[in-house]
C-alpha cells in the first residue's frame, strides 16, 4: 500500500508447509484448496459474458467493460456463522492447531515452555476435542505459569472464570484464576483434582477499577507430578448473550476491474456503504496503463457479489486515475487509507501519514500521523481534514469505521503490523466528524471526551488492519483482522462496540503459496447468517 516499498513494509509471516492446504475452510483443508481454484475460475468466467450486457443493480446505471480484467492480489470471500456460546478467552480448548506442538502459533503465553519445552506437552486424555494442556514441573519450590492470556475486562463488572482441570494426585499444589493487571488475584486450588476424572473449577469475581485479567494456571514445582486443564471459559457473571461459530469460510469469486480504466493491479482495497446503493472503494499501490498511482478512488455498483465482485468506475469524473491523496514531503513518504464511511451524504476515508519503516523488523513502522480526507462530490475530490488528525505515536494510526444510527465508531490501534491492543472511540453522526477533539474514548466504563490516551483496550492480542461490521441475524458486531500470531484471518464478536468482546477465532490461514492474506474489508450489504469480504495477499 505503499508504493513500490509495499513488499518490504507488508511482508508477512507464512505458515510451514505442513499447513499450506488450510486455505479456505478450517475442517476440509485439503478439498476446498481444489473447490477454491474452480469456483473462482467459473465465477469469473460467468461474470466476463455476463458484462458483455449493460448492468443496473445499485445507483445509476454504469456502463461496464465486457472484458473485465481480474485483480489478482485481491480475494472475495464468503464467512458463514451459526449460533454458539459467549466465550473471552481465545482458543479456550487449545484445539487450533491439534497435530503440531501445544505453542504452536497460539495466543496462550506458556511460561513452562519458554523455559524448557518438555515442562509444557499435549494431555492424552482431552476433556473435550482432542487436546488438553499438560504441565510437569519438577523444579521443586519453584513456581511455574503453565499458561498465560491477556483479556479486557470492562471497569466495575462482575465475572465468572472456568475450567476443568485433573491432577496426578489430590490436594496437589496447583492453582487457576484470574490475575487483575496492577490489582488481586482471583484464583483457586487444584484441591480435589485427580488423575481419572475432570472436575471444573468455578471462580467469580468484579473487575473492581481494573480493564485487564491475566487468564493464568500454573503449579509450584515437585518431582513426578503433573496437572492438566481444558475448556477455559470467562463470561459476565449470567450472561444469556449467544456468540458466533464458523460454519466455513469460502473464496467464493474474483474482484475484477470492469471500468474503462486499465488497472493492472490494487495491492489493496478498502471499501464501504456509499451513496444511493453503490460501494465506494479506496484503492492502494495501484498498477495502471504501466504507471503507479499511491492510491485511487473507486465505485462498485454490484448488489450480488455471489458472482464475484466488480470495480464499475475508478476516479469517477475524469478521464484518468486521480489519486486520492499525494504524500507532501517533509517526512510524509506515504499516505495509506485504512477505513472509509459515508455519513449524510459526505464520505470520509481514515488513512495515516506513513513515516518509515524499521530495518530489521518489516512488522513494523512510524506514523507522523493519522488523519480524515472528506468528499462531498461523490469522490471526485477530496480535501485533508486538519482538524481531524490524531497523534502517529497514539492509539487510532490504523482503523476500522461502523456508523449506527446514532453513532460512528472507530476502532484503533496503533502504528505497525504488530499491535498487542485493539481501542475504540466514538462521535454522534449528526456531530462535527472532521474535528478529532468532539471524538470520545472508551475508558473501560465510560466515553471520556478529547484524550485519545485515555482510551482502554477493548481486545489484547497481535492485531493489524481491521474491519468492523454488524450481523442483524446474530445481533453481534463482527470485527475481522489479520493474526501475526495464528498467521491468518481471525474474527471476534461483541454485543457492544465497546465490548465484552468474544476471544479470536479462526477465519482462514495462510497460504504459503499465495502469501498472507491481510486488509481484510467487509462487504457493506452482506445479510443474514453470511458475511462476503474482500481481502489482499501479502
């Protein structure tokens, strides 16, 4: 999304390739990479002779391209959910990765395994699915944390921790719970756990003036002994709220150019709800008639995207590719849209001042800052907002808009490919959006006005560009964004912008032959139990 330093900037991390199949759908790797590469051939070739006609599906009529050229880095994809139960904890079963080592590529901190792999292993007797974590520390008197997770909590609110646990003798000298960060530990003894039956323990506690609960379970040290735990679960105390599963995830068609402008590549795009049923469209890295553009504006007109989805108009209203916005030199190297929305008629696309990159880590950069452009035309221009600006060093450099009826909201984080922590703020639709002090910020218990900083984390975990939307079936926010640390797409869900948020679950993995998929953008009119989205490669 950054010029021609794109690959150094969003080189990603691949999976080994024992897991190079898992493209599309997490319970039949192997057959759907084949299902992936027909569906997508067929699609497009319906979708060719179907623009050989004139369409007409949202906003005005376009004329469109009857040789439409496939975007090659960018992906359409399908996600089904079904009903299931509220869970905080992520990967709350360790059944993620079932054949490889119990670390591999998990949001679990082992301490055990840190210090020596063979104190941390897989529990041949799983109390549900196939795997259990299994802890052995023969160091005697020392303590050993045999798992660690981080998650946030909301100020001032009570709730329950669980999970089954079994130990090679009772009374063992065990213990699970909750850690408050800065604050009491809510924890428990293994106490009666034994080596041939599961017994849950069940820990509750109020999250007092505290937005972080370190998920922990660990044992003091003694020769021959063990304990194992599965199926951790933190809730609100009597929550009756259900959660989403995964049914399966799909790519289901190409994103194609249809417009009369030559566009050879889009290293990625961004898109969202825009005037009079259309899709608006910011386009980044933008190959076309053998020049580069920084970025482009584009309109979709396609109100049935099981067909593959296509680009009607780029830089309406002119002759050529217009790019968005040009960075101004002085430090600015680079301008990169992250999110866009359109509220009242006028469109707003969020995008950060790219500053550099750091040499040895390519998961990371600086930001000189981040900032609002507007449009009132329709997209044909678009002005720098300089009101509207938030600091490179804070928490909204990269984000995600959802406007509601009474709200826009905007999810955060901040510089780099690597952020340990999701943020959110908030403004009424009918206020003054270009103006970054009328904005307020979640606290944990409260929108707190003017102060970016004093925002609390709404999730913890390696998160990078992200998208928010909101399933009416399910009556859940859905956010979606790119795991450096499982190495794919992952998904939460929450009842409020605000949270609780659910913990991560899978979307899809990488693909070590096509790249990691990253960006991922939701299709604004997706309805029902499925989600479409569009997503880039690495």
């Amino acid at each position: 999304c950054l010029g021609r330093s794109r690959y150094d900037i969003y080189r990603g991390r691949y999976l080994p390739e024992t897991n190079k199949n898992r493209i599309t759908d997490t319970k039949k790797p192997t057959t759907m990479k084949n299902r992936y590469f027909t569906i997508s051939f067929l699609l497009f070739a319906a979708f060719a002779a179907g623009c050989a006609d004139d369409k007409k599906e949202g906003g005005n009529d376009i004329k469109l391209n009857p040789e439409p050229t496939q975007l090659s880095n960018i992906t359409l994809m399908k996600a089904t959910f079904a009903a299931d139960e509220f869970n905080m904890i992520s990967e709350p079963g360790f059944e993620l990765f079932p054949d490889e080592a119990i670390d591999y590529h998990s949001l679990w901190y082992f301490e055990g395994a840190s210090k020596d792999p063979s104190l941390v292993s897989k529990h041949t007797q799983a109390h549900s699915g196939q795997v259990a974590l299994k802890l052995e520390n023969p160091n005697d008197g020392s303590w050993c944390d045999a798992c660690l997770q981080s998650i946030a909590l909301k100020k001032g609110k009570d709730y329950t921790f669980s999970c089954f646990g079994q130990a090679s003798w009772a009374g063992m000298n065990a213990f699970t719970g909750v850690r408050l960060e800065g604050g009491p530990i809510y924890d428990g003894q293994a106490g009666d756990w034994n080596p041939d039956v599961w017994t849950e323990f069940t820990k509750e506690f109020n999250s007092g003036d505290y937005t972080q609960g370190n998920v922990f379970c660990g044992a003091w040290g003694y020769p021959g002994v063990w304990v194992a735990l599965d199926d951790f679960r933190l809730a609100p105390t009597g929550t009756t709220q259900t959660s989403t599963k995964l049914d399966a995830c799909l790519a289901t068609g190409t994103v194609s150019n249809a417009s009369f402008t030559d566009i050879s590549f889009a290293g990625k795009a961004v898109i969202w709800a825009g005037p009079n049923n259309t899709v608006s469209m910011a386009l980044a890295d933008v190959s076309a008639g053998g020049k580069h553009y920084a970025n482009a504006f584009a309109l979709s007109n396609d109100m049935n995207p099981d067909d593959g989805f296509y680009i009607a108009q780029v830089s309406p209203g002119s002759d050529g590719i217009v790019p968005i916005l040009e960075p101004s030199g002085d430090g600015e190297t680079a301008c990169v849209p992250t999110a866009g929305v359109t509220v009242n008629g006028k469109q707003y696309i969020h995008y950060y001042s790219f500053k550099s990159l750091d040499p040895e880590d390519s998961d990371a950069w600086t930001a000189n800052f981040s900032g609002l452009l507007s449009s009132a035309d329709g997209g044909k221009s678009w002005t720098r907002e300089i009101r509207g600006r938030w600091s490179g060093a804070g928490h909204f450099v990269q984000a995600a808009f959802y406007l509601s009826d009474k709200y826009l909201y905007m999810f955060g984080s901040d510089a780099g490919r690597s952020t340990p922590k999701i943020y959110v703020a908030r403004i009424k639709s009918d206020g003054d959006i270009a103006t970054a002090a009328n904005w307020t910020y979640w606290d944990g218990t409260d929108w707190v006005a003017g102060d970016p900083e004093s925002a609390a984390a709404i999730t913890y975990g390696n998160a990078s560009e992200m998208c928010v939307t909101y399933n009416a079936t399910h009556k859940r926010y859905i956010m979606v964004y790119r795991s450096g640390t499982t190495g794919g797409l992952v998904y939460r869900d929450a009842g409020l912008p605000e949270g609780d948020w659910s913990g991560e679950k899978l979307l899809v993995l990488d693909n070590a032959n096509q790249g990691g998929w990253f960006s991922p953008s939701v299709y604004p009119y997706s309805s029902g139990d499925d989600m479409y989205f569009i997503v880039s490669q690495l």
